[in-house]
C-alpha cells in the first residue's frame, strides 16, 4: 500500500515542480555552478560536498531549486518520500511558509500519516536551528562545510570569555 502512496507523490511532485517554480522562483535565478564544477571546489567546502551529493544520489541540478538540496545537506534528511516531507516541516519550523510548503505539508500528513512523529521532531528541528530557508548558498559554496553546518545548526551564539 506504500508504494500507491509513493507513486501518488511522485505523480504530484512531477506535475507541481515546474508550477513552483515558475510561480514561486520567478525572480530567483539558475545557480553559475554545474555537478562537475562543484566536484572542483576544495575538498572540505560546501561545494564540494554538494557535488558529492549529486554523485553519490545520481541527481543533477534542477534550475532554480539549487538550495533545496542544500537544504539536505545541512539537515541530514535524506531524499526519501518522508524525509522529502521532515524536511518541509523543519523550513515551517524555520519560518518559511508559502502555499507550495503548505500543501506538501497536508500531503504528506495525509498520505504518509504514519510518520507524524518525524515530521513533528523536524518542525522542532528547524524552530531550533538559526534561520536559512532564504539565504542563497551559492554565496557560501567555498566555505568550509563543517563550519556553515554548525553556524544553521546552533541558533544560539556561543560567546566565549
């Protein structure tokens, strides 16, 4: 029966994507970056880890939906129906809210109830993680991963005497 449900998410996933973003990253553009590249960047950077990230899943970028993958970088969650679903929680939880989050988020307590648990504990997740459902990580590919991960990580300044 999970299955029905899986292929029912990703016949919406696909037919919504392109939707989102038009409508919702019309004013964003296509990252300078391709998955080669990003293998280029120095071992320990964001990019590179990025690059990584496509290889090791076989994914290449979508335009535009750059910092969504990111996104799981910095969160852990994987690629996943459910974890697809954690993750939109945890950027609810972040602050980011619009009508695309919003519907994932319905979906997928309907179609995937039995991990309500996860999905609440992303939402705490990302309540307790310093804001960066907006920021533009391109900026940041040639910083050092570890240190980006543990800044959105730690929403409270460490201050040292």
């Amino acid at each position: 029966m999970k299955k029905i449900r899986i292929k029912f998410l990703l016949f919406v996933y696909d037919k919504t994507q392109k939707l989102y973003r038009k409508y919702f990253k019309k004013k964003k553009r296509q990252w300078q970056f391709n998955e080669r590249q990003l293998l280029e960047f120095q071992e320990d950077s964001l990019g590179r880890k990025l690059g990584e990230f496509y290889k090791r899943h076989g994914f290449t970028m979508i335009p535009k939906m750059e910092n969504h993958d990111v996104h799981h970088l910095l969160t852990d969650f994987g690629t996943n129906f459910e974890d697809e679903i954690a993750m939109q929680f945890l950027l609810l939880g972040n602050g980011k809210a619009n009508a695309h989050l919003l519907a994932a988020i319905g979906l997928g307590i309907a179609i995937l109830p039995e991990y309500y648990k996860m999905y609440i504990s992303a939402y705490k997740k990302g309540r307790d993680m310093r804001t960066f459902y907006h920021v533009d990580f391109e900026e940041l590919l040639w910083q050092n991963y570890e240190h980006v991960k543990d800044f959105f990580r730690n929403k409270e300044i460490q201050v040292f005497y």
